[in-house]
C-alpha cells in the first residue's frame, strides 16, 4: 500500500511539469523558434561548405608536394583563347 507522502509527491511533480509546460507555452513563440532552427541549419550547411571548399583546394595544392604527380580530379584553370578562336583549335595548340 502507497504512503500520503508518495501520492503527495508523485501529484507535485506532475502539477510541477503543467506549470513547466504552461510557462513554456507562454513565453516561447513556436514560429520564431522554428525561424531560429532554420537559421542556425543554414549557417552551419554555409560554414561545411566553405571548410569543405578550402580542404579541397589545400589538398590539391598539397598533393603535387606530397606526391609529385597532379591532384586527380584536378581541373586547371581555363585558359584565354584568341578571339574568333574555337575551343578545338585551342586544344590542338
């Protein structure tokens, strides 16, 4: 058998949790939180893709050192052509 005191204490702490989830539902405004979350997820997908950008160009510029072979999937920069010139006769030299 279940003491006062048990009962008591178990009808606190659930009262306890209403109040916390009534003061909850008063002071937080789900639209700005959902405002806050995509915000933060952008910013964080922003800084992954510059720290992805800058390792990949660290690396391609370290693997000619490391190696002394080019970086795979290493595409040099385009260069000029003349005007009037087409992309297969600058190919050809």
């Amino acid at each position: 058998m279940t003491k006062k005191t048990d009962v008591l204490a178990e009808e606190v702490n659930g009262l306890a949790q209403d109040f916390e989830g009534l003061w909850r539902a008063l002071t937080r405004d789900p639209n700005k939180e959902a405002r806050r979350e995509r915000a933060w997820a952008m910013l964080s997908g922003a800084f992954g893709v510059a720290a992805t950008m800058a390792a990949r160009r660290a690396v391609a510029k370290l693997w000619p050192i490391l190696t002394g072979e080019p970086a795979p999937n290493f595409k040099p920069a385009i260069t000029q052509t003349e005007p009037g010139a087409s992309p297969a006769e600058v190919s050809q030299g």
